[in-house]
C-alpha cells in the first residue's frame, strides 16, 4: 500500500506529551494517528464525545456577568445567592 505525509501543526507542549505517551504504551505519534484515522473512518464518526467545558455556556456566562454586576452595585445578599442556586 502506497504511502503518504501528513503536516500536523500543534503547540510544542502538547507534541512533548503526546510523544511520551505514545512511547510510554509502545507506539509512535504516526501510528496513534494510523490508529485514529482508520477508526473514524470505520466508525464515520469522531471515536470519542468531543464537547465544551460548560463553564463558559452562555447560560453561565449571563448569570456571572448579571452577579458581577449585582456585586458591582451592591446587590448581592446570601439571599440572593441562594435563591439562584435553586432555580
């Protein structure tokens, strides 16, 4: 079967720790990514939930500015806090 490169671009920590796992369970970075990619496509789907860190939703980034501002002005009492706690 015929060969071919692949350019990866990633941070320089990142490819230091990739490699020592890779190595740590006796493989290179090339076939973990064989690996990977051969899985995606016998699955035709990323082989693991890929997702947001839920601090940063939308729904939590209101209720933070709306409590920063609350602190800001004065506002903000046990409660307050509580009460949006529970809802």
């Amino acid at each position: 079967m015929a060969q071919t490169n692949i350019n990866i671009r990633m941070e320089e920590n990142l490819k230091r720790e990739f490699d020592t796992f890779c190595s740590a369970v006796g493989m290179t970075m090339t076939t973990a990514f064989c690996i990977f990619a051969k899985k995606v496509v016998m699955e035709q789907k990323i082989p693991f939930e890929i997702s947001t860190d839920p601090f940063y939703s939308e729904t939590n980034m209101k209720r933070l500015e709306k409590a920063m501002k609350e602190a800001n002005e004065g506002k903000v009492t046990r409660h307050n806090l509580l009460k949006e706690e529970n809802e």
